[in-house]
C-alpha cells in the first residue's frame, strides 16, 4: 500500500436490540435510510472525501447485508490500486483465537487483523461507528488535533436540553484547555443543562492504537474497542473537537424514524446530504416513478421505479414501491419493495423490505410509536378481524367469569 496521512476503521460492533424488528438479520449499518442510501454510506463518504485510500471494516455477526451494499467500495473510490477496502470477521477472528463464538468483546478481532492498520502506512487512525449519523470533515479533525497537540481527539456535539431523546448514551465533560476531564452515561430528555454528546469519532495516531489494543489483549481483557477507547480517553491528554452540523444518533426505532421524517426538510436535507461532501451509495439503475392521475403526493421523497396510484402525504418512499388506488400513505417510512393494496391506510408505519399489505387494511401508529412491520411479512385486514374478535371474546369471558363469581 502506498503510504496514506489517515487509515479509516468503521466500526460495525453496535447494539441491535433496541433496533429490532429491523436489525433482526442486519446490522445497524445496513439499515436503509432516506428512500436510497443506507447508514454505512456516511463514515465511507466522510472518510474516502478527505483522502483516506485504506479503510477497515470489523464486522460482527451479521454480514451479508454489508458485503452486498458495500461490495469492492467503487462507490467511494476504494477500488483502485492503492488501498483499498477491507472486510474483518469478529467470527474468523474468535475461532483463530481459540475463544468460544458467545465470548464478548471484539477486542480480539482487532488485534487478529491489526496487521491492516501496520500495512496502511498511515501516521493517523480515525475510528467511526454508523449509528453515529453526520456529515463531517476529517481533515478538519485532523488540523485540529495537530494543532492541539493532544495524543486523541473525540468528536462531539453540544445538545440542547429540550432535544426528544431517552435513549442514554455517552457524554463529555471538557475543561477550559479543551481537553476531556470524565465520560459519563447521561440521557437527553429532561436534562438541565447543554450536554456534550460523544459522537464515538477518535483520530488518535496509528501507533498509539495499536499500543492500546495490544495492551487490551495482553490484559485478557474481553471488551470492545469503543471500551478500549473509552479507557484511553480518561487516561491520556484528549481533545474534544466540536461538530455544529446535522447529527442524529440511530439507537432506537423512535431516533430512526424520526431522521427519516428530518430529510423532509429542505434544511437538514440539505445539511446533510447536499453540501459541500457529498454522500455517495450504492447506484441502481431503476425506471422513473409511474404517477397515475388520479394520484396525489406532497412533502414526500419518493425513489425511482415506483408506481403511485393512491395518496402519499409527509412519507419517505424507497425504490419498487407499489401503491394501489384509493390507499393512502402518511407520516411513513416504506422500504424497497413493498406493496400497498388499493384502500390501505398507513399513518405512521414503517414497513421493512418487501412487505405486502393487503386491500383495505389499515396501520395507525403515532410518532412516539410508530408501527413496525418486519420484513416479508404479509399483512391483511382479515388478520386484524380476527385478532380483534379474539380480543372481544376474551374481554366476554372475562365479564362472564366476574358475573359467576
């Protein structure tokens, strides 16, 4: 490899349960987002427009949805003679270690294939997860922590108290030189003051990376890397660099549709996907949009080789969606492939992959709690009939057996 300023890890070992239905057969980074791109599109596009040539991607269990988005890296320019794109399984790297598949930690996958980051020749790491949404200039980064002088640099964002989120993440605590003084786990909602989100973004140089994985493994210590990071951060001089733009953390359903419903407007559409760093994904050569007459569609992004017949208001569309007469499309997220039967009504809902909703069959969810439907299911207003028959049996029988009593 020729010799690069940053090697690029896209770090994929990230919580699903809080995500599931939809990360019960993919991970956080394949999840579909904005009618066409998926999360994983934004660290490779942060990363391959400053310059970086060698990117790493640690995998954990679930890879098949990454290796057919991601594929050789073309997308983002990685496909050339120099670098490239790198694919590590937390799997592979279990059993080369002799540890049992269920041992926690990805800490050894690391250290299996820290060959890669020997190899980049780079003097620089930068280390970014995909539940961390944004569009971020690493050189900035880069410029900072060089001037700084500090041996890491955190990214992170100053937050609101009022911002709509319950989800506890990690926060910073930054003193007047700039650097971090404590990490704590804080939550957002019905916070008294601006917290200082960790954005899980580290530049800190190769050497020192290394140093500290070794240093993990020779410990016996079965833990993550952002742990490892974690550690380091509180112990060594680290810098805290702020972002300002569009950021939104992807750990919950609610935090997913809420970024889908965002891109609606122009401003955080713009913020995040039209600036000055595009955010480039896998292309699919589809017809155009079919629109029928008697359609209507407003304040919505709709993808390519749809068919519209009935009525979508406020809703995020993906490739090959089929929307028959008379149905009616609302405040929704509706992923590639799915078929919407003629008199369906879906208000708040995301539907996954291929879901076919039957004629006449109606999902209401709210934007607190929007219903989810998981991928190929198949839903039909008989199925809803008979749960609710079976609903009002039980509520007789209940009457009945208080009656007796």
């Amino acid at each position: 490899m020729r010799k690069n300023r940053i090697c690029g890890i896209i770090n994929l070992t990230e919580s699903r349960e809080t995500m599931y239905p939809l990360t019960r057969t993919r991970p956080v980074a394949s999840l579909p987002f904005c009618s066409r791109y998926r999360l994983i599109d934004f660290p490779l596009s942060n990363m391959t427009t400053a310059g970086i040539e060698s990117v790493g991607i640690f995998l954990n269990d679930s890879q098949r949805s990454v290796y057919d988005h991601v594929r050789s890296g073309k997308e983002w320019g990685l496909d050339s003679i120099h670098g490239g794109l790198f694919f590590f399984s937390s799997i592979s790297a279990r059993k080369g270690s002799g540890l049992s598949l269920s041992a926690g930690g990805d800490i050894f996958n690391y250290f299996r294939n820290i060959e890669f980051i020997e190899k980049s020749g780079a003097e620089y790491a930068v280390v970014m997860g995909t539940g961390t949404m944004c569009n971020i200039d690493v050189q900035a980064i880069l410029r900072n922590h060089i001037a700084q002088g500090a041996d890491m640099t955190v990214v992170y964002q100053s937050v609101n108290q009022d911002t709509d989120l319950d989800q506890y993440m990690s926060c910073l605590t930054i003193g007047e030189d700039g650097l971090v003084r404590k990490l704590k786990s804080c939550t957002l909602r019905g916070s008294e003051e601006k917290l200082l989100v960790n954005m899980e973004i580290y530049l800190l140089k190769s050497s020192l990376l290394m140093r500290l994985i070794r240093n993990a493994v020779a410990e016996n210590e079965y833990c993550n890397l952002s742990d490892v990071l974690h550690q380091a951060m509180i112990r060594l001089p680290t810098n805290g660099f702020e972002y300002t733009g569009y950021l939104k953390i992807i750990n919950s359903i609610k935090s997913f549709y809420d970024a889908n419903m965002d891109m609606l407007r122009d401003a955080n559409l713009t913020a995040l996907l039209k600036g000055s760093q595009p955010i480039h994904t896998k292309v699919k050569n589809e017809a155009p949009t079919y629109y029928a007459e008697s359609c209507e569609a407003s304040d919505s992004l709709i993808a390519n080789g749809c068919m519209v017949k009935g009525d979508i208001y406020h809703s995020v569309i993906f490739r090959n969606v089929s929307i028959e007469k008379n149905a009616l499309v609302e405040n929704s997220v509706i992923m590639q492939g799915s078929y919407i039967g003629p008199g369906a009504e879906l208000r708040n809902v995301i539907l996954d992959k291929q879901v076919r909703i039957e004629p006449n069959t109606k999902l209401i969810g709210t934007t607190d709690e929007p219903v989810v439907i998981e991928k190929n299911s198949v839903i039909s207003r008989i199925m809803e009939e008979k749960e609710h028959m079976q609903s009002h049996l039980s509520t007789a029988q209940s009457h009945n057996s208080s009656f007796f009593s």
